[in-house]
C-alpha cells in the first residue's frame, strides 16, 4: 500500500494538467515500512525528453542526485515516482517497465484526459534484481492532514 497526503495527492495531479499535453515527472519522499511506502513529500523534476515528450519522460541525473540529497537532508528516502499519460490510461506501459529499476519504489500514474486529471494508480516495483523485477498494483491510501482535520473541527 502507497500512503500519500491528500495535498501531494492533489499536486501530483495538477502537475499533470499543467504540463498537459506533455508528460510530467516527480519523485515521492518518504519512508519504506512494512505497510508501506508513505509519503511525506513529493518534488517535482523537469521532463528532458525533447524527443517524445507527450508519451515518455526522463528525470536528468544530476536532478535525480539533487533530489536525493534533499531527501537525505530531510531524513527520508526516495521511495517512488510519479508521471502522468496525457490522453492514456493510467497503467504501465512496456516503457515505463522498462525504464523502472528503482526496486520496491512506487510507480504512481495519473491518466491526464483533455487536459484534466482522471484515474490515478500506483504500481510496487518488487523483485529481487533486474531479471526478476515486475510491477505489482498498488492500492493508494490518500491521508487527510491532522493539521487540516483539526482545522475543520474548530469550524464547527
């Protein structure tokens, strides 16, 4: 199971809309726990696919680098991805398996459909190496913040 705050939940997929018709990418911070992957925050990354940019991404490896050590600074790891299908399902294609080699990271996809956000799914790349790996569906647990949740009981 994927554990996300609903406000990251949201940014991914307005990341999508705006980078609409071309995909967009990310990167999820958070903690691996046995329940999980839990996100505690996501960063956007700049899609350097000239080429095919509508239906491929590709995050730079020196932003990649970047992003790690901002996630070491804040006491959290990389634990998954995110990208978005302009006018395709939300699922895995041979491509984006390809291109995964991140094991037990999540693969979170959202469906980018005339330039709104549609279905969203999360995939686990589990798997022991290379020639073993395979994408498994991932329910998603979208968290309400306390701050938020305690905001609305002083409303009422």
């Amino acid at each position: 199971m994927l554990q996300i705050q609903f406000v990251d939940y949201e940014a991914l997929r307005k990341h999508g809309e705006e980078t609409y018709p071309h995909e967009c990418c990310g990167v999820l911070l958070g903690k691996s726990e046995p329940e999980g992957n839990i996100v505690r925050e996501i960063v956007r990354a700049g899609n350097t696919r000239t080429d095919s940019a509508h239906n491929r991404y590709n995050i730079a490896p020196q932003e990649l680098v970047k992003i790690q050590r901002q996630a070491r600074g804040l006491g959290l790891d990389i634990v998954g991805f995110y990208h978005s299908h302009p006018d395709h399902p939300a699922q895995w294609s041979p491509t984006d398996f390809a291109e995964a080699h991140w094991l037990g990271c999540s693969y979170i996809i959202t469906s980018v459909e005339k330039g709104k956000a549609a279905v969203t799914n999360s995939f686990l790349l589990s798997g022991t190496a290379e020639d073993n790996k395979k994408f498994e569906d991932e329910s998603i647990e979208i968290e309400i913040a306390e701050a938020a949740a305690n905001n609305k009981k002083g409303q009422a």
